[in-house]
C-alpha cells in the first residue's frame, strides 16, 4: 500500500492510529538530532518527525533532500503545547515516523519552489517543476473546477458532449491556419481549427438542437499575454433559439460558476449596452465598469474653432473630437503628463493635448495649458459644463480619426485609472450587443466581418445588404468582464439566400464560397433551423477568476510568446524522409539556416 490516507485527512480524530503518507519533501529541518519533515502531496502538507529511536527512518531521514519521492509510515500524535500551526490543515498533529523509504531520489531544483521571481523561461523549461508550486496547483485545480461547473450546468440542461474534427479543412476564419501536410494527399493540406463554427452549425442542422464542447482550437497569430496558439474554448449551439434564449442561459451558468467556483455573486441581471454607446462613452467595445471614467463627445463643440488641432478632426468625415476628464488629475506632474502623451502616441496619436483645471470659476484665467489661448472664451465654458470638470481635475483630449481617438483613449482612461487608483474592487459583468455586422477595410476596399461571416444580420436591415452594409447592424453579443471579453457568439444565418449574399457583399464570389463553404451551403438547403450560440475562452476566464495576469499561469503547459515550447524544444526539425513522405521540400534559404543552427532559440522569450 503506497498510501492510506492523504496528508489532508490526517486530523486530530487519527491520534494514534498508524498511516501510510507518500509525497515529496517540502522541506527538511534538522533540530538536535531530532528530523522534521513537511511532506507534500496533492492535497497538502503534514508535518513528519523522525528521531533516533526510529532506528532505519530516522537515517533515511537525514539523507533527504527538497523534493525528494518518500513513503511514511507513522503514528499521528498531537503536536507538543507551543508547537501548533493554525495556518495548516494539520497543523495541530505531526506523524511520528517508524519505517521511512525514499522512492526516488531528486537532483537540486533550478530555481527553488517558493521563490517569487523566477524567470519565466527557466519556469516554463522546467514546467514540470514549475506545477508543484502551490500557486501553480491553485491555478490548474482552478481550471478544473472550473470546467467541472460548466459540464455540470450544461449536462443538467440536455446538453449533448459532441467532438468536432481536429483535421479539418482551411477556411477565412481572420487569422492565419496552422497547415498540416497530408502525406496520402500530397500537396494538399489539413488545417487545424481556429473553432468548431461551422461544425456546430452543422450539428444543428442534423437535429442534435444542444451542441457543446471544451474544444481545442488553433490560431497562427502574433502573440500577446491572453493569447496562445493553442487554446481553449467552451463552445455552445443552440437551435430554436433567439438573443434572449442564449444570452439568459449563458448568464444563469456564469453566475452559477463564479458563485461555485469563488463564492462570488455577480448579483441580479447584467447590464447590456450596445456596441455603439460603449465606444461613443469608453473608447472600447469591452469597457471596464470599474472605472467611472467616461469620454465626452467635443466633435460638434470643435468644429468652428481655430485650433486646426482640433477643427480639422472635427470636421473630417469620419473624425473624433473627445475628452477624458480626470478627477484629482491636476496633481499629475509634467514628468507624468509627458510619460502619458508617450503612451498616446505609441498608440496611433499625434500628441496629447490636455488642460488643467485649477479654478473651474474664473473661466479661462482658471486653466493652465498651452492649448487654452486657442479657444473662445465660449468653448471653454461649454467644455467645462460638458466634462463637469471641477477644481484640480485635468482634461486630456483625443483629436483624429473617430478610431484612433477611441484607441488612444480607451487605453489611455485604464492606464490613468490603474495610476491614480481609479479602479473600483470586485466583479463588473456586460452584455455588449448590437455590433455592426462589418466594417471597411480601407486598404483592401472592402468589407471584413466583424465577427465572422455566418453571423446573422438584424432582420430588419436585409434589404441594406447590398445597398450600405457599414450600417447594418448583427445579431451579435459579447460577454465582457472588468474590460476582458471573455466570450462572444451571435444568432447565425440559416437561409442559403441571406448567407450567399452576405459571402458576395465580403467579396466572396458564388464560385469562390461554393469552393470553401459549399459544405455548408449545402446544408442549410436542407431544413436548417434557426440556430444561434457563443464560445468562452475558458483561458481568460481561469486565469482572471485565479486572479493571474497571464493565461499561460492557468495552461499546464503552455507556449512562449514567440510560440514555441521550451521544455520540449517544439518546433523542431524533422527528419528528411518524413518531408520527403510528405511531398515537401524546404527551401534553400531556410534549409541553410536550419544546418547553421539558426532556428530561432526561443530561450530568452
């Protein structure tokens, strides 16, 4: 018997009894001839002590190390009066060792356990270390739980567990495909999925009506702190449905897990508000509701003044003229002031204009800035009563296209807020809905969809389809949490008509769409229902419920930022005969590089 009980079990009501524990060994301690050990396992720590008159374990105890594998076999005893630890579980007994086996015996560790500061490259090649960390195991049980409530919910509700093809075919989903070569079919290639979209609509056009899935999904993209190449996804299909149906029942699970999960109660029903007035007042389509911070709109107020800063936005089709006033933000020195008009321009702006409020009541004598000699004793007073900005506040202004202005200071209003200590505690939910359908692509001439191509239209604005799609509206909803979105879906199209015209207004010829989606045009020929669902990063939600910054804290074994695997040196070279299997040749250049050793070490990412 490895074990009889876990280090958790062993409490007071065991005094006397023998156990059998097997773990590592958190730490060793020497105390006159007398060994303590903290043994760790999957549950927990108990304290072990070995002396003398354990003969055979107590010499094994004094040759072990950090981490090394042990078995115990000992009586538990209440710890002596002066001794007890009410931080632990166990903290009120100790097992007295009488035999003692190492099982395996373990090199010196290159970073220590409970350090804080490990670099995270030494972290990530030696991750199988780093998941004994007591945060790390939080971290990935977390997770679990987590999925462990969401099966549960949609379990109880008829929700049908179906798996979706891993191999599949290549597909404009918005971001590049990971391509994977067919040696039956030489030249041709699987793609990895970017999602099991099509796939789900597809189970609802066979009847299933309940469709979901914990699904893996792969994106080729640049990489950022919320984003791997592979990653994980909860995906929902529902048919019959409109907005309110999928949207009620989301909410109800969401709720239900953070109250399972981290005992939070998210309270009565989300707020919903749509895409346009969350841009209009946050500059973003997934606004932090911690942070009151809100932007005012000046382009109308700009548009007749001299300052050609703020005229020429405000007069431009498609221009922005906006403000973010900042309570208490007159404190701000020139030294930080300048840090942020660094920031605003690393994120599109020209500069940063901005003006200090030091006496609201005196008019143009009560501000301090280099821009205030431009306006009209008019327009102050209007920017004044529009901002409501008071006594030792400051206002920073966004002139530009209406998009860079929301860039620069959406970002730019959580930066000061996270600065000035503006973010309000806790859990802040929205439901953000009524996105447009697309958007234009000015480089390409064309439209994009917002989402994806299968969301459905308002029903309402078909007929605009042809005629100005930028104003058509979709069916679609986001999820967003304290300025995270952490899922998204949309009602979809279920007419051949409606999803072929929606292809040809993306560019998407007949003979073009018939090519890459003829599959599913096919299908919704055949009695397809109405149909609508969402998908959870399941990443996100873990890592901001376990309250890390990055996803990769929450992943078992995650990607680099630069996607690549340190532990087992993924990518890698292979060998020729499996290319030449394949059909495939490298080319030249890359060939060379790959004999010289110039691969890409990925160690300092």
């Amino acid at each position: 018997m490895m074990r009889s009980h876990y280090s958790v079990d062993v409490t007071e009501s065991l005094i006397d009894s023998e156990v059998v524990l097997s773990g590592w060994v958190d730490t060793r301690r020497d105390h006159g001839g007398v060994v303590f050990i903290d043994l760790r396992d999957r549950q927990g720590i108990v304290q072990v002590v070995a002396d003398p008159d354990s003969g055979a374990a107590f010499s094994a105890a004094e040759g072990l190390r950090s981490e090394y594998v042990v078995k115990v076999k000992g009586r538990v005893r209440a710890r002596p009066e002066g001794t007890i630890n009410e931080a632990l579980p166990t903290g009120r007994i100790e097992v007295m060792a009488i035999e003692l086996e190492i099982l395996n015996a373990a090199e010196p560790l290159p970073f220590q356990l409970d350090e804080d500061d490990v670099n995270e490259a030494s972290r990530l090649r030696h991750r199988y270390l780093d998941l004994r960390r007591p945060s790390m195991q939080r971290a990935v049980r977390m997770r679990h739980e987590i999925v462990k409530s969401i099966r549960t919910f949609l379990n109880e509700r008829d929700f049908c567990d179906i798996e979706t093809p891993i191999l599949t075919k290549s597909t404009p989903e918005g971001a590049r495909d990971y391509l994977v070569p067919s040696r039956t079919y030489q030249g041709q290639f699987f793609a990895l999925p970017q999602s099991p979209q099509l796939f789900k609509q597809l189970l609802m056009v066979s009847g299933f009506e309940r469709y979901y899935q914990i699904a893996r999904c792969f994106r080729d993209e640049d990489l950022r702190a919320d984003r791997q190449p592979e990653f994980t996804q909860l995906d929902v299909e529902m048919s019959f449905i409109d907005e309110e149906d999928i949207m009620g029942l989301m909410e109800e699970m969401i709720k239900g897990l953070f109250k399972s999960v981290i005992d939070v109660d998210l309270g009565g029903p989300i707020p919903r508000m749509t895409y346009a007035d969350a841009m209009h007042r946050f500059g973003s389509d997934r606004p932090d509701l911690r942070v009151d911070l809100e932007l005012t709109e000046l382009t109308e107020v700009m548009k007749s003044v001299e300052f050609k800063v703020f005229s020429g936005p405000a007069n431009m089709d498609g221009g922005r003229v906006a403000a973010l006033h900042v309570p208490g933000g007159g404190a701000l020195t020139r030294q930080q002031i300048d840090q942020y008009t660094e920031y605003a321009k690393s994120l599109g702006a020209g500069g940063l204009a901005y003006i200090k409020v030091n006496d609201p009541s005196a008019g143009m004598n009560g501000l301090q800035s280099p821009i205030v000699k431009f306006l009209t004793e008019d327009v102050v007073k209007t920017l004044l009563e529009k901002t409501d900005a008071k006594e030792n506040d400051i206002i920073f202004f966004g002139s530009d296209k209406e998009s860079v202005v929301n860039d620069v200071l959406g970002a730019l209003r959580l930066k000061v807020a996270g600065d000035l200590g503006l973010v309000q505690p806790g859990w802040k939910p929205l439901w953000v809905i009524d996105f447009p359908l697309v958007e234009y692509d000015e480089d390409a001439k064309r439209y994009n969809a917002i989402h994806h191509p299968f969301t459905a239209p308002a029903v309402d604005q078909l007929d605009q389809l042809e005629t100005d799609a930028g104003k058509v509206l979709s069916r679609a909803y986001d999820l967003v949490m304290n300025g995270t979105e952490l899922g998204g879906g949309s009602i979809r199209i279920h007419s051949t008509d409606v999803q072929s015209r929606v292809f040809k207004m993306l560019g998407i010829e007949a003979e073009e769409a018939q090519e890459k989606f003829g599959f599913l045009l096919d299908a919704l020929r055949y009695g397809a229902p109405p149909h609508g669902g969402i998908a959870f990063g399941i990443d996100r939600i873990s890592a901001m419920m376990a309250g890390h910054e990055s996803i990769r804290d929450v992943i078992a074994f995650p990607k680099t930022q630069r996607a690549s695997c340190l532990m087992t040196e993924a990518p890698s070279i292979v060998d020729s005969t499996q290319l030449r299997d394949l059909g495939i040749r490298l080319r030249s250049s890359v060939a060379q590089k790959l004999a010289e050793g110039e691969e890409g070490s990925d160690a300092s990412s």
